[in-house]
C-alpha cells in the first residue's frame, strides 16, 4: 500500500509539475509578447504546493498578479491631471503673449505706444503741421486698433475654450461610459473567479485618462467596483453612471461673467463646478472664467487710463482753427441736472467765440459758485451766437453765424475745478467737452467693461484733424474782440500733452493682478506688458517642472509593472528547465510502471 501512495504521489507531483511549468511559461510568454504594448502591466507567476494527509502532492498554479503598486499609480494619476491643467493653460498663455507682442517688435502695445509718444513730441514742435497732426492721428488710431483687436481676440479666445470645454466633457463622458462597462465586467470575473487581469489593465488606463480631464477620488471595493468621484463628493461611475453635463456659450463678451450667466457643469442634477481644480478641465475654466477676464481687465485698465491723461489734457486746450461743435460724453440724468456742483470756491470759467483765424468775436467769463449743469447751460446759452442744449443727458455747445468755440481760464481767477474722488477735474473735462479719446464700455455685473473694445480717437477729430487740442485759450483778463484768442502756432497745449504722457507721473490704481503704481503713463504700459510675458515664462517653468516629475513618476510605474525583455527570457529558460524537469521525472515513472506490469505478465 506505502508503495502504491508513494507511486501515485509521484505521479501527481510529475504531472503537476508539467501543468503548473506550462501556466509559469504561458505566464511569461504573455509577458514578452506584450513587452511593447501601452498599459499592459507585468503578469507574476504564483504556485502553492499541494499536501494529502500531511505528504507534499504536487504544486498547482494560481491566478497569475498583476505587477502594480497602487500608490504609484495613485501620484502617477495625480501628477497627470497637475500636468494636463499646466499644458492645457500653456497653450493660451502662448495665444495671449502672442497677442500682446514681445517687447520691443512694432506689433506690441508697448511699441504702439512709443510710437505715440514719439508722434506727440513731433507734433508739440510744429503745432500748425497738417503732416504732424495727420501722423499722430494715425499713432493715435494704431493704439486704439491695437487695443481693440487684441481685447475682442480675448473674447474669442474665451469662447475657443468654452467649445473646448465641451469637448473635453464630451471625452470624458466616453471615459466615464467605458469605465462603467468595464466595471461591470470586473465584478462579473470576480464572482466567476476568472483571469480579469487585462480588464483591470483598461481600467487603470481609463483611470489615467479620466484623471487627465479632471481631479478625481477613486477607490475599489471588494467586488472590484472602481467608484470615480469629484472632490466635492458627487459620484460619476460606481454601480450606476452619472455623466458630466454642460449647456455651452453661444457668443462671449465682457458682460459673460461666470456665476452670473454661464451655465455650471452639472453631474447627477448637482453642479460640480467649483471641484474642478485640475486637469484640463480645470485649466479651460480657470482661463475662460478668470485670466482670460484678468487679460480685459488690464487692457481695460490701459485704455482707460491713457483716455483719462490724454482726456484731462486735451479738454485743457483747443484746435486751431477752433471746433463749431462740442458735445460732452458725460452723461448728467435729468434729475441731476439742477443739482448744485461743488465746483472751488472763486471758480470762473471763460467761454469764447471766434473767427477761422482765431480772432476773438465775444467772450463770457462765467462765475461758476454754486452752479448746477442745468445753471451753466442756461448762462451758456445765454451767449449770443451759441446753442447750448441737452444732448441725450450730455451737455452739447453748438456755436452759428460761422463763430468757432473756445474754452478757457482767466488770469487772475480761479482756475474752475471739481474734487471728484480725489482728482481736480477741470469745467471742460468735466463735460467732457473736448476729449482726445472715447470709449463706449458695456455695463455688466462687474461693472463697466469694454473700454479697451471701443477705445477710439474722437470722431470729429479723426475727421478733422486741425481739432487737437494743441493751443490755448487767451487767458488775458483784458481780452478785447478783434484780438488774438487763438494762435495756429501755440503749442502750450501740445506741450501739456507731451507731459502728461511721458514725463508727467500720475496714480494708477490696482486691477487686473497688477498692484496700484506711481509712474508715467508709458511706465504703466510697459509694466502690464511685461506682467504678460512674466507670466508666460513662470507658467513655461512650473510645466517644465511638472513634466519633469511625471516622466519620473511613469518611469517608476514602468519599473515596477513593465516588462523587462532580458529578465522574462531568463524566467522562460527556468520554467522551460523545470517543465523538461518534470517531464523527464513522469517518463521515468511511466517507465517504471510498465516495467512492473510487464514482470507480473511473466
């Protein structure tokens, strides 16, 4: 009896040998197979060993392992979505650097505006040039031109992301769907206790990809249900499918602001918005919704700022000849119009008519103390030879009888001013009455945007350019009619131009992520100009950085579950050794056996 237990031990052991050996070589076979193929992780060979009644019985094979390491895989996921939110953004801080032009080449708004600058000084040396005054309108329309294009190329540029938006969710909805399915036939493997390996390859694969869309917690329960979920806790795959939705823009603007009205992305009814920080999901909204907005803001902010200087200038002075009309861009409701203006004490403002050669026709020197708009519109019109009216709520001087309007100060008076929020603003600029510049901004939620969309050269001006507002008014307090009110060759004004613009430092207020400055108001352009490329370049290094340490992280994925050709052909010759071990041990016994049967024959 010991003998036959020992024979059938010996056989089980030989036989179980050969199919376990066959399982180790299939194993590695399937390992070189897929040495080059994308997401296979390294399968790993295990066997136990089998007892009857306490003597060894052979060895069987196990279900082979999957050679991964959930944590790195885990940062490998994490460090995917931080490189996706950083390469989906670079690509619009390139468009936008692109936009602004590099310092120093003729396209930038900072070149726009030396160009300017430089047109202004020309002109202030020869105030009757027809030549020089053309060339400052044309720089002057230049900055605006650049202003324009560049801020609506923004707006198109946010819609460019709202539609990529979409896509991306579109993608990631395949994902999610996938994942789901997948699921399904993970749970369905485990309770057959078949070979899910590859489905669990897919599934680490759509984990990949899910995570570089969107930062997401995952976990895997015991039926190896893979759960997605945002950080704010709203599931999107498990043991049902919610996918992503999103109602996309159909036009941007200034006045699309999100939270106000642009639609959230929603997951299960439920908005999921505010947990997208990452991926490139993350990315496209935070541009779309934040830096985007930040980029108007700043060139918001220029246009602004370069339209108040040159305004509070340009209202100090007038054309030569002087303009037939003046209409204000400051809007005085109705209601306001009787209301008392706190102009300085002593304020006193001179209004004069002359001919096309600057000669004086008649002049009014009006006592501004304790005015309101409606009081100096009616002394205004009081003045023989000019209409003074209301204009849609803006104050509008229209001089007949072939008379041209001046405006001026008066030696010996106060100059007119009004304290309004800190800055001294002067009667004609208070109205204005003869800017340089106009704007047209939107009103929004936010307040006023789109200066940097509308900012133009004041119509009549680009019309006609003898209207800049080189010379100045005669001042004299003894001004006398047939006298010289208004000289081709004053350049006083031009001059305060030419100040006020290069030289002259004025406040700019903090806005777009740019902190408040003293400077010029060409400091102040090359300070927002240069903040695009900072920004650019800081954003090019945390990239570099990031993919830096994905390449690390992946490379140590690939150690740790990819295959190593040389090493499976080693692991193949043991198996292949042990197999032809095994058999040679059962041809041994078989042997043996039929050389007992055939001795009991005899």
């Amino acid at each position: 009896m010991s003998n036959n237990v020992s024979l059938s031990q010996a056989i089980n052991s030989a036989s179980s040998g050969i199919r376990t050996s066959a399982t180790a070589i299939k194993t590695t076979i399937d390992n070189i197979t897929n040495t080059a193929t994308e997401g296979y992780s390294r399968r790993i060979h295990k066997q136990e060993t089998m007892a009857t009644g306490g003597n060894t019985a052979g060895v069987r094979a196990l279900t082979a392992m999957r050679a991964v390491q959930p944590e790195i895989l885990k940062r490998v996921g994490m460090q995917m979505n931080d490189f996706h939110y950083k390469e989906t953004g670079d690509k619009y801080f390139n468009q936008v650097e692109s936009l602004m032009g590099e310092l120093g080449t003729e396209s930038s708004l900072h070149q726009r505006m030396q160009g300017l600058s430089a047109t202004l000084i020309a002109a202030s040396n020869a105030p009757n040039s027809v030549i020089q005054r053309a060339e400052l309108l044309n720089q002057s329309t230049k900055v605006c031109h650049t202003l324009n294009t560049t801020a609506t190329s923004i707006q198109n540029i946010r819609l460019e992301a709202d539609k990529e938006i979409l896509s991306s969710i579109e993608t990631l909805n395949d994902h999610l769907s996938k994942l789901y399915e997948l699921n399904k036939q993970i749970t369905l493997g485990t309770m057959q206790n078949a070979d899910i390996s590859t489905l669990e390859d897919a599934r680490d694969g759509l984990v990949k990809s899910i995570s570089e869309y969107i930062n997401i917690v995952t976990n895997t329960d015991k039926t190896g249900q893979t759960h997605i979920r945002t950080e704010s806790g709203v599931e999107l795959v498990g043991y049902t499918l919610n996918t992503v939705s999103y109602s996309p823009l159909t036009r941007a603007g200034v006045e699309v602001i999100a939270g106000e009205n642009i639609n959230d992305i929603k997951a299960s009814g439920t908005s999921i918005q505010k947990a997208i920080k990452g991926g490139k999901l993350g990315a496209l909204l935070h541009m779309r919704d934040e830096y985007l907005p930040t980029i108007q803001e700043r060139l918001d902010n220029v246009a602004k700022n370069l339209q108040r200087v040159m305004n509070k200038a340009h209202n100090e002075g007038c054309g030569f000849p002087a303009a037939k009309t003046l209409t204000g861009t400051t809007e005085i409701a109705a209601v306001d119009q009787a209301t008392a203006i706190a102009w300085a004490a002593g304020s006193k403002v001179r209004v004069a008519l002359v001919d096309n050669d600057g000669k004086l026709i008649r002049h009014s020197d009006i006592d501004l103390s304790g005015k309101s708009a409606e009081d100096i519109r009616i002394a205004l019109n009081a003045i023989d030879d000019l209409e003074a009216t209301w204009d849609k709520d803006t104050l509008k001087l229209k001089a007949t009888n072939g008379a041209r309007i001046a405006i001026g100060t008066i030696d010996g008076e106060t100059k007119p001013t009004v304290n309004i929020n800190g800055d001294e603003v002067g009667f004609s600029e208070y109205f204005g009455l003869n800017n340089m510049f106009t704007a047209y901004p939107s009103q929004t939620a936010n307040g006023p945007k789109g200066y940097a969309q509308s900012i133009s050269v004041r119509e009549d001006i680009a019309e006609n350019t003898s209207l800049f507002a080189f010379a100045k008014l005669n001042s004299s307090a003894i001004l006398q009619a047939g006298e010289d009110a208004v000289s081709p060759f004053d350049s006083r004004n031009a001059q305060r131009l030419v100040e006020d613009f290069i030289s002259q430092k004025h406040e700019f207020p903090a806005g777009g992520n740019i902190e408040s400055q003293y400077s010029t108001l060409s400091e102040y352009v090359g300070t927002v100009t240069a903040k695009f490329s900072l920004e650019a370049s800081l954003h090019q290094k945390d990239l570099d950085a990031s993919k830096e340490l994905l390449q690390a992280l992946e490379a140590r994925e690939a150690s740790a579950t990819g295959v190593n050709h040389e090493e499976e052909a080693h692991q193949l010759m043991l198996h292949m050794s042990v197999s032809r071990a095994s058999s040679t041990a059962f041809k041994q016994i078989k042997d043996l056996i039929d050389e007992l049967i055939s001795s009991m024959g005899r």
